[in-house]
C-alpha cells in the first residue's frame, strides 16, 4: 500500500543556459497589465509573526519580477492562516490569490487551486527507514544534492515516557501499537501531510490502526507550539517533517528553556515514507487570476529561487528553488488522502 505512494511523477521544463528553468510567459507587446492587489496565503509550519517577518521582502521581489514580465502589482499582501485549511479554503473562495500549501492541503481543495509550482529542498544526511541511523547519525545536515520529496518523521522528548520509547527503539526493540498509545501525541491538521497523513498510513501499515485511534492526542496550530509542548513535557512524542528540529535547534535552549541541545534531548522512534514536496497554488476562483498572470508568477517564483535574496526568503520553508508542478504530480497524495478519509471512516 505504501509503496504506491512513495513514486514521484516527474516534470519536463526548458531551461536556458545558465540552467534555470523557465515556462512559456507570452503577453502583447506594449505597457504592462496593472494589477492593483494580489494576495498571498502561507501555512503555519513555522511561527507566524516569524513567517511574516522572512517573507517580507518577497513583496518587492515579486513586484520587481512580475513588471518584468508584463504586470505592474500595485500591493502585495502576506498573510499566515490560522491553519492549514484556512489558506486552502481561502485559495477556494478566492480571497486569497496564491498560497503555499504542502501537497495534502492542495489536493483537499484542488476543486478551487491549481498547482503551478513544486518546492525543491536541500538533501539530508539521514533518509533511512530505521531510526536508529538517523539517532546514530546526528544531527541530521542538508546536502547539495536538491530533492523533490522529503520524509516525516516521529520524535520522542524529553518527557520520561519520550525517553523510555526512544530507549526502546536505540536498543533494537519493536514498538507495539500499546507503547504508542500510553503516550501523548502532538499532531498537526488532518491536511497536513508530515503532521497528520502519512504518520496515519505508518501507523495503518504498522499496527492496522491511525491516529484518532490513539487514547491521548493534542493538535497544534504550528510546529512551533508542537515543539514547545515536546519541551515542556506537555506531550511525549510529535510528527513533524524532517528537517523541524534543525529550525528549532536554537528555540530548544532560547525561548523552550532547555539545558541542552534538541539533538541530545530528542530522538527519532519512528520514519514515515517520502512525501512529495510542497506547492505553490493559485486560486481558481480569483478575480484578478489570469492564465497569463498564472505563467507571470510561475516564471517569477522560479527567478526568485534563483537570486540570492529569493533564497534568503524562501529558506523559512527549507524552500530553495521550484520547478514547474502539473496536477497530476499530486495523485499519490490523493491515494493517500483517500485512504486516510477512508481509514478514519470505518
């Protein structure tokens, strides 16, 4: 069942000779299309005032970019939904023009997004299946190499049940589904793939169970509340994506007040199957979205990856450069979403 979801579909660009990718952008001749707003939803995979304060000098880059390509963009606005399915909502209704939502959020309101970009990422030193590689090689470190999908992952705290669990898994142990459940999970929204889907489908293909079969479960509105929590001792275990605990390696001793390094105090207990990366999707149902507009910000966001500022933004998100995505890059995802929808149902 897994194995299914773990195939990544390829895309094919043309690229110029420096080697950036680059989407056929035709407009008439003349003075540039005014655009008087557009607006931009993010998801809250990191602190919001956080994300709004990296992303800030998109706003330029972006106008700079689009003038180039035939639209002049009056104002940019930035927003952080209050959840996951708040930008994909937003993306359905049209209040917001483009988002960046992972895969399992665009899939869930594909009805009123469209998938125009896929985020490519920094390879990492661990990307085994077993944990005990990952524990045993830390702290996980980005590589050159760029990849299109990354893992989640489920780590175990500080809390004396976080510790007993990873105990269990370093010493070569199988968990049994009763260890997992005597502990306090912190998960993300149902849409988001690191923080809910696929540590669903590893408990599904592990135990023939998923998490609202779990005695004690917390959901976080960001992963940065999850990593307090896991700090404090509030809960025991979290889902994450792979990379989380490099961006919260300074939090774990500044604002969670711990003594030591999130790498001695964490440990992985648990690797869940690659997961194709995030999106960038703009809403169908905008009153400023054009197909030429559409190919506008598509070229643009590729440019952007490219400048050194671009990747200074983008980097809130482990973001370093996008290729062009089509719809069907995301039917795994939708396996995957069908299954859980279907899981949870019974």
């Amino acid at each position: 069942m897994l194995a299914i979801l773990l195939m990544a579909c390829g895309n094919e660009v043309s690229k110029t000779s420096d080697d950036k990718e680059t989407v056929d952008v035709s407009s008439d001749a003349g003075e540039n299309e005014s655009i008087k707003k557009l607006t931009i939803g993010f998801v809250p995979s990191r602190d919001p005032d956080e994300i709004i304060t990296a992303t800030e000098p998109l706003k330029g880059l972006l106008k700079d970019e689009l003038a180039d390509l035939g639209f002049d963009v009056g104002e940019i606005d930035i927003t952080v939904g209050t959840n996951f399915e708040a930008v994909g909502e937003a993306l359905s209704a049209g209040t917001t023009d483009i988002g960046l939502i992972p895969g399992g959020t665009y899939v869930l309101y594909d009805d009123g997004a469209e998938v125009i970009l896929t985020a490519t990422r920094a390879g990492l030193s661990n990307d085994a299946d077993n944990p005990i590689d990952w524990n045993k090689n830390e702290p996980t470190a980005p590589t050159t190499a760029q990849t299109t999908s990354y893992r989640a992952i489920l780590v175990a705290g500080p809390s004396e049940k976080g510790k007993a669990l990873a105990a269990k898994v370093n010493n070569g142990e199988e968990l049994t589904f009763e260890d997992l459940n005597t502990v306090t999970w912190n998960v993300m929204s149902s849409s988001s793939p690191a923080g809910y889907i696929y540590p669903t489908l590893w408990l599904h293909e592990k135990f023939n169970k998923t998490i609202p079969d779990l005695a004690q479960v917390v959901q976080a509105d960001s992963y940065g509340n999850a990593f307090a929590r896991l700090a404090a001792g509030q809960t025991d275990v979290l889902v994450t994506y792979a990379d989380a605990r490099r961006d919260y390696e300074e939090s774990w001793q500044g604002e969670f007040n711990r003594d030591a390094s999130i790498w001695e105090e964490t440990d992985l207990i648990g690797v869940m199957p690659a997961i194709y990366n995030d999106t960038i999707s703009v809403s169908k149902n905008s009153k400023v979205m054009s197909d030429d507009l559409k190919k506008a910000i598509q070229q643009a966001f590729i440019n952007i990856g490219y400048s050194e500022k671009g990747k200074e933004v983008i980097a809130i998100y482990s973001h370093e450069g996008y290729q062009a995505a089509k719809d069907s890059d995301y039917d795994n995802e939708r396996k995957a979403q069908e299954l859980v929808q279907n899981l949870g149902s019974k």
